[in-house]
C-alpha cells in the first residue's frame, strides 16, 4: 500500500516549490524504503528547478541525504531495516566494462528505482539525482543506500552524499593529492571548500582559496586554506605563482567550470601539474587553450565525476575522519530549516549566504 507523505516538488521551469502530497510505493525487488532523518540544499537541485538539467518535469527534489532504512523488497542483502545510511547517486551496477576493469567508480550503468512515487492525481514524478530525498520517506535502489556508524548526526552526514564528497574526492581521489603538495581552489563554496579540507586530510602544506567572495575565503580558511585570494582584486595566476615559488600549484582544482576559471587553473598548475575539473558548466559554455600549451606543460587534464567515489568505501571513511575531529563536517551546516523552507533556502544559496542548509524532518 502506499505512503503518502509530504514533498518538495517543482512543478515547473523557473518556478517556486510546492509542499505537495507524494505517493511512495512499498520497496520491490532490489529497492529501499528511507525514512529520510536530514537533505542538503544543494546546487544541483536549484538546476533541476531552473530547468538546468532537463525538462522532465514535475521533479522530486532533494538528493544529498541521510535516514534510516524502513523497509527492503526481495533479494536486497546490502541493506536491512533500521540501518542508517547516506544516500548516493551512483550505485554501481558491478557488472560493465568499468566495473569488471576495477574502477567501479566509474560505472556506466548505475541504476535507480524502478518504481515510481507519484502526486496524488497519479502524475509520475521525477527524483533529482534518482533519490528524491525532500521528502519524508523516498524510494531508491537499495545500492543507494550506504551503511554508516548511527552516532553520526544526519545533517552533517547526508552532506557526503553530492557535495562534500565531490569537493573532497576532487582533491584526494581525482587530484592525488598527497604530503606536502601544493593546491588551488578556485571558487570556494561547499564544493570547492571540501576539497580544500580534503587537501589538509591529504597532507597538502601549502593550500590557496580563490573566490570572488571575501566572506567565502574566510570559510575556506576555516576549511585549511593557508592562503586566499579574490579574483577580483588580484591576478589569479600570478598569485598561485607567487605563493608555490614561481612554479605553480601540483594540484589546482577548479569547483566553478566556466572558460576563464579553467584557463586560470590550466596556467597556475606547474609543469606535469593537474587540472582537475569539478565544477559542473552549463552545455554552452565552450573553451579554447592552445595545443602547443597543452603539449608544452605536460601532467593532466581531469574531470571528477562525483569525486571518483566509491560510496561504500569513502562514505564511512569519511564519517570515520570526522568522528575522530580531522573533517570537519558540522562546519559545512550553515542552518538547520523545514521542509517548506526550500524555497528560502534556493534564495540564500543564490546571494552566496551559506554553505548549505540542511532540511531537517
């Protein structure tokens, strides 16, 4: 029989939220019941709203997320009810090319629920990321779900679920960053500062912040950036330079992705350096370097798909880290709301006032 509990729903491009009547079918085989306990406010819901994303409206919002499990379908082992776990976007399928190679984290065929939770007059909804976790209980495939330690609380855990985790496996798993490396990060907000606390955690000695935001720098020197800078008062490659002896960061890491964020961060890496790419840009955006430079400064040109996660092995590495204080998880809640909240929650976002509220049910 189905739940019917209250969601976050957005309806339309470009428009306000709604608080509206969700249908949620009981687990099938290899799906997850969550009673969802905390969700991140995150970027990547605003786009699904904005029409950012695609147009499969009305949309089901919310992903970066932590709960208990309620109930499990047929043939799920991974997973039982009362589990505590954070919910992840990318549940590897264990069975394509990249996953027989060994890298799971690239799997190309991660899978959802099949079931869909659906308004009250029936119209399917469409859960951002797979999840959909603004909501009270959601349905996902039972890989989605990632046991860890229940003393963690859940507004800081679900967090690893989208952006601390892309932030932090930028600079540790893409990255490699490692002892006494140097790192830029260019464009300081939830993502860009996980992966500068994920530099500190690595060993990384020398750490640089760049942003446009005085107030988002002083956040990254909260997160371990030994150096920052605005992009709007100085010459961002210049100054990478001038702090890692003339040569350049071994790591820059750009958590913006426009052209001219990552043209900085292709010149402010040091020959064989690395440009890694976590920023997600829009599907205009096109950029140019010449090839000669491309050739000419050698090391590597990445993109980080959700950090190159593996969630089963980072998510209760992670939680472990910050049980024994090294990563600081609670520093990335900048409020607590409701779940009618959201719509605030989008505003505060867009003027740069918070790393991330956490909807708590």
């Amino acid at each position: 029989m189905p739940h019917e509990v209250h969601g976050v729903v957005a309806r339309s491009k470009g428009q306000p939220v709604s608080l509206e009547t969700v249908l949620v079918p009981d687990p099938g085989p290899g799906e997850a019941l969550v009673q969802v306990q905390a969700c991140g406010v995150c970027h990547t819901d605003l786009h699904y709203r904005d029409g950012g994303i695609n147009d499969d409206f009305p949309f089901l919002l919310g992903h970066e997320a932590a709960g208990v499990v309620e109930a499990v379908g047929d043939g799920v082992t991974d997973v039982a009810p009362g589990d505590f776990v954070v919910m992840n976007w990318r549940a590897v399928c264990g069975r394509c090319r990249a996953c027989r190679k060994g890298t799971p984290w690239y799997c190309f065929d991660t899978h959802n629920a099949t079931q869909p939770m659906t308004l009250a007059d029936g119209t399917e909804l469409s859960p951002a990321l797979g999840i959909g976790a603004f909501i009270e209980k959601t349905l996902v495939a039972s890989g989605q779900c990632t046991k860890v330690d229940p003393s963690a609380p859940a507004a800081a855990a679900g967090l690893l679920g989208c952006g601390v985790m892309a932030g932090f496996g930028a600079a540790v798993n893409t990255g490699g960053v490692g002892r006494g490396d140097s790192v830029a990060v260019i464009g300081c907000g939830g993502v860009g500062n996980a992966a500068i606390a994920g530099a500190r955690v690595a060993g990384a000695t020398t750490i640089i912040g760049v942003d446009v935001d005085e107030r988002k720098l002083a956040w990254s020197r909260d997160f371990g950036a030994t150096h920052t800078v605005n992009a709007k008062d100085q010459d961002v490659v210049e100054t990478i330079r001038a702090l890692t002896g003339g040569f350049g960061a071994d790591v820059v890491i750009d958590a913006v992705g426009r052209p001219e964020t990552y043209e900085q961060a292709f010149y402010a890496r040091d020959l064989a350096g690395t440009v890694v790419l976590v920023g997600v840009p829009t599907p205009d955006l096109q950029l140019t370097l010449p090839m000669i430079e491309m050739f000419g400064r050698g090391g590597a040109l990445k993109s980080s798909w959700y950090g190159d996660c593996l969630p089963s092995r980072d998510f209760p590495m992670l939680v472990d880290l910050y049980q024994q204080g090294r990563f600081d998880l609670d520093r990335f809640v900048s409020e607590t709301i409701g779940i009618g909240d959201v719509e605030k929650a989008f505003e505060k976002m867009h003027r740069g006032e918070v790393l991330r509220s956490v909807v708590v049910l």
